[in-house]
C-alpha cells in the first residue's frame, strides 16, 4: 500500500513507446485485476497502466487521496485528479483512457478536469448521467451499512449481477472470481465509493466537447448501465464508435475478452495517427 495518498498505479503491460499508454479504470467494488484477461489480446504492443482507484486494491483510503490532492470528497472529482496526479508521477503526460462503470465516470471527470492528458477515451458499461434519487438514496443505504457491519457482505450479491445472464448460467468460474475480489476489498473503500458515484453530476454534455477519438464498449445483456445509456454517449461524443459485446453483461472485459480488446486496440490504432 501506499502510504502518502498516492494511488498505486500497476504497470500491468510493458510495450513499446510508438503509442501512447492505455490506462485502464476498474469498476465497482473491484480493483486493477479486472483488467487481466484483455492484456494478452491487445495488438499494437501498447503499455497498459492500471491504478487502484481510492480504497480499493492497494491504494490508500479516499480521505487520504482526497488530501494528497486537496479535495474535498466523497467524490468521483477526487478520483480523477488523483489518477492525474498518479500519470503524471509516473512521467504520463498522454495516454488513452478506459473505464468500465465507476470507472467511466472517473474517466468523464478526467475528460472535463484533465483533458491534457486524454489520448483517446474508451467508456465501457457506463453512463454519463447522474443517479436518480432512489438510486442515490440506495448507494447512501450500501455505505451505511457496510460501515455499520464492517463488512462488504452487502455488495457480495453484485458477484452475479454484474454478470450477463448467459455468463450466470455457464460461467461459475466467473462468479468464483468476482467473489474474491470483492471479498478482498475493505468496507470503508466500498462506502466512500457508493458516497462518491451518489454525489456525481450529469456529464452527458462533457462528451460534446471531448476532442480525441472515443470508444463505447456495452455488453449486450447490461442490465446496469445498459445499450440505450451507451448509444446516448456515443452520439453525444464528437468521433465515436459504438461496439455491443455478444453474450456479456456488465463485466465485458472478463465475459467476453477479444471484441473488448479489438475495440480498445483499435482505439489506440486510431489515437495514435
Ligand atoms: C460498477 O460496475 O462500477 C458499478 O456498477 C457502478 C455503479 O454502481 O454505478
């Protein structure tokens, strides 16, 4: 772990440096190992970076990012600014940018507070619209209670509903993987994350002003952030391309690996002329 309120950023793929790096933001309540089945499906010889987002993995709790990089959170704000800071540590001044879920909204937040450092942005099974109330009264709820209990128990059940039905039924080695990583993760990470999306804005109209090529990424049985919400960013974003993964869910990346890594191999192809 990191001790100063840096996050700890993987270098999960050493490449070549005719590119720039593609740096990968995991989802919700997971870390970096997410990432892990579309490393070796990836052409172009990229490298890839994987931070773990704030209380997440190895990287500190969000109170001690949010001073690192003095903000104020809970907030998916935060987050962004500290994958800036992280990149920039690191020596990234540019480099392509994916998130899947919670991070695509940390990768719209870098879009409109960090555009310097976006290549080329790739958003999977995510969307760009705030939370109604119910579903921001039930984050609220989550963090309460994993607080109260001390325990992730409470979002245990997302190792199936994160899934796509067709990886339900076929995939146990995939509900056996996503048990582990949430298990590992710490109750007081998961709620400063549910308090975190609770409070994040509509960035739809961020999209409209992104200049760099983008990428949407959707599982065609996303149930959370389904097809609809990924066909509205794609029109909003000025030079995009829409792909819809066959027989995935909200974990493409891990459900169904090659169309995934073809669309962000493709990104970087095109982020790189
Ligand atoms: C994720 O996969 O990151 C979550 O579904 C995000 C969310 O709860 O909105």
């Amino acid at each position: 772990m990191t001790t100063d309120g840096m996050l700890a950023l993987h270098t999960l793929r050493r490449g070549g440096s005719g590119t720039p790096p593609l740096v990968l933001l995991h989802g919700f309540p997971l870390d970096h190992r997410m990432w892990l089945d579309v490393l070796d499906l990836l052409t172009g010889d990229p490298t890839v970076l994987a931070p773990d987002l704030p209380g997440f993995g190895v990287s500190p709790i969000g109170e001690d990012v949010a001073e690192h990089v003095g903000g104020t959170g809970p907030s998916v704000d935060v987050m962004a600014d500290a994958v800036a800071a992280a990149l920039r540590a690191a020596g990234v001044e540019r480099a392509v940018v994916g998130g899947l879920s919670m991070g695509g909204y940390v990768a719209m937040a870098l879009a409109e507070r960090h555009p310097d450092l976006i290549a080329g942005l790739a958003l999977l099974d995510t969307k760009s619209g705030a939370d109604p109330e119910p579903a921001r009264a039930n984050r609220l709820r989550i963090a309460d209670a994993v607080l109260a209990d001390d325990s992730v128990d409470a979002v245990l059940p997302m190792r199936t509903t994160l899934l796509g039905a067709t990886s339900r039924q076929t995939r146990t080695d995939l509900v056996e993987h996503l048990e582990t990583w949430i298990a590992d993760q710490g109750a007081s990470g998961v709620a400063w994350a549910q308090r975190a999306m609770a409070a994040r804005p509509d960035r739809t109209d961020v999209l409209r002003g992104v200049g760099v090529p983008a990428v949407v990424v959707v599982g065609e049985q996303d149930d959370l952030s389904p097809v609809d919400q990924a066909e509205l960013m794609a029109e909003a974003l000025p030079d995009a391309t829409l792909v819809v993964v066959p027989s995935a869910g909200h974990m493409t990346p891990i459900e169904n690996p090659e169309p995934v890594a073809a669309a962000l191999s493709a990104l970087l192809a095109r982020a790189g002329r």
